[in-house]
C-alpha cells in the first residue's frame, strides 16, 4: 500500500511540472496580427530561441516564415503600402501560432518521455522491493504482485491517454491554422482578379486617348501612357494646351478609378549634359504630376520621377529613336497588384 502511495505521489508531480510547462512561453495571438514586416522577423528570430532542440519541425516551419518574412520585406522596401505586405502580418501570425503549436508539443513529447523513464524508473524500484519482499515475506508474495500490476496498468493508461489528448490538440489547431490560411489565400486570389479586371476597364478607357502623341501599352508594371516631348515647348516643362486637355481625360478615369495609383516618368535622349537632362525630366514629371492633383487626383495617389537619358527605349543614334526616348510615362497600376 506505502508503494502504491509512493507511485501516485510521484505521478501527480510529473503531471505538475508537465502542466506548469505547457502553459509557458506563448505569444498572443491578437499581438501578432498586428505586426508590421520587421516586427514579424524579430518574433521569429525570438521564437527561435525558445524551440526545443528536438523539435524539427518547428524548426523548419521557422525556416520557411524567415524567408517568406525576407521576401516580403524586400518588396516593403519597393512599395510599403503593398497588399501583400499587409496581408503577410495575417500570414506571419498563422506561422508563430503553428511554431508555438510544434514547439510545444515537442515539450509535451518531452514531458511524456520523462513521465515514461520514471514511470521505468518506478518499475524497476517495484520490481527489486518485491524481490526483496519475497526473500523475506514469502506468503504476501500474492497481494503485493497483485497491487503492483494495478499500479503498472493505471501508469501505462494515464499515459496514453495523454499521448492521444497532445496528438488531438496539435491536428486541432494545425487545421485551424490550415482553414485561416486557405480562406485568406482565397481573399488575396479574388482581390487580385478585381483589381486585373478593373485595370483592364481602366486600359480600354485609356485606349481612347491614343495617338500619335500619346501611346498606351501594358507591361509587368502596368499600364503605360507614353506622352511625346511634342507636347512640350523644347527644352522647356511647361505643359502646352494639347497635353493638358489628354491630362485632364486621363484625370477623369483616374477620378472613376480611385484603385489606380500613377508613377510620373520622365525622360529626355542624350542630348545635352546630363545633369541639364536629369532636372528637366524631374521638372517635366513633376508639373504633370501637380496637373493631376488640381484635377482632383489625390496627392497620395502619385509619385513622379525624373530619370534624365538613362532609360532609353530606343536608339539614340538616330533622329526617330531620340524623339522616342524624348517622353513623360505615366505608369498606372491597380494598387492591389
């Protein structure tokens, strides 16, 4: 009876520091969804410490938040108001909650393993008190083996009723992870198709305005509206009549649109020095760009840029290809893409 007491009183320890364990080192779940990029990296590089060793999963769930977190950051740097970086705080939180999730579970894996050795430990003891109670009380031989195999079989169910209680919370929540994750890659596919759709309408509005002074093509960074220096006085960023009525139609889509954002670029051929080239283009993108905002275009809306000769698209050995580089592009893009 002493040994059986001894064996509940040492299990009921095990399971204290088991559970005392369980319920250390986590993160808030309402924290990490409002993370920015950088914040994002740092909890990661804090969660690496406190994985344990064994745990390789985590680790390589680690692994792979750390570099999707390098890879959004990078694209921070060329756009900080880029859906996918907002979006990527919700992502980064799923990963933190799935890292805690394994790391924990290799703690109860842990736990389980040193509730196991002792329960060994426990059983050797048992097994070398009833050899020495048999050399000694040969006719309580009987009762003792007896409450010693009760004792065996209620450790190896208290056991496996934790192993079965651990697996059924971590497939628990890695399919609620799993669920947010799909339901917030689904959001991101369908905002995106609305915003190729609307910049789609956005093109063929803009369609209408081409001519031999303004062109519009489509490449990765969007739409392009290539307005020629004709519609400038010569060496000059001023913006003549002509330019003027085209910026006031390309301000009435935009006005419809309010999705699309516009880069201002502007460009010269290599004429000249290139110091005179550089501010010219600046200024000329920049006038355009001041033309949009008092049409009503939000200042928020556009950035403008001059980039003097070093952009050519065509050759400036000749008079045509020199008129070409000559231009200001206006840049549209759907803010969502």
């Amino acid at each position: 009876m002493k040994l059986a007491t001894l064996f509940y009183t040492s299990l009921l320890s095990a399971s204290f520091i088991f559970a005392s364990n369980s319920n250390t080192d986590s993160l808030s779940t309402k924290q990490a969804a409002s993370w920015s990029v950088k914040a994002c990296q740092e909890s990661l590089t804090n969660l690496n410490k406190e994985i344990p060793a064994e745990a390789l999963d985590a680790k390589i769930t680690l692994a792979e938040a750390q570099a999707k977190a390098s890879l959004v950051a990078a694209q921070e740097i060329k756009n900080p108001k880029a859906t996918s970086v907002a979006a990527f705080q919700k992502t980064c939180s799923l990963y933190v909650d799935l890292i805690q999730v394994q790391a924990k579970t290799q703690l109860l894996r842990n736990s389980l393993q040193s509730l196991w050795e002792k329960r060994t430990s426990t059983m050797q003891t048992a097994m070398a008190t009833k050899d020495s109670i048999e050399n000694f009380y040969k006719n309580k031989t009987s009762a003792f083996a007896n409450a010693l195999e009760e004792e065996k079989e209620r450790l190896a169910l208290t056991s496996e009723e934790l192993i079965q209680k651990a697996k059924a919370r971590e497939d628990s929540i890695k399919a609620a992870a799993d669920e947010r994750e799909a339901a917030l890659q689904k959001a991101l596919d369908e905002e995106r198709q609305k915003a190729e759709a609307r910049q789609q309408e956005a093109k063929n509005k803009l369609n209408e305005l081409q001519s031999k002074l303004i062109q519009v093509t489509q490449d990765a960074r969007g739409i392009i509206l290539s307005m020629s220096d004709i519609l400038f006085d010569v060496n000059k960023a001023s913006l003549k009549g002509d330019l003027k009525t085209s910026l006031a139609k390309v301000a009435g889509i935009l006005s419809v649109y309010q999705e699309l954002n516009v880069s201002v670029e502007g460009h010269t051929d290599n004429t000249g020095s290139e110091e005179h080239n550089l501010k010219l283009s600046e200024q000329r993108a920049q006038n355009v760009l001041d033309f949009l905002v008092n049409q009503g275009i939000e200042a928020s809306r556009l950035t403008s840029k001059g980039y003097g000769m070093t952009l050519p698209i065509a050759n400036n050995k000749t008079k045509e290809g020199r008129q070409k580089n000559r231009r200001v592009d206006l840049v549209i893009k759907d803010k969502a893409l």
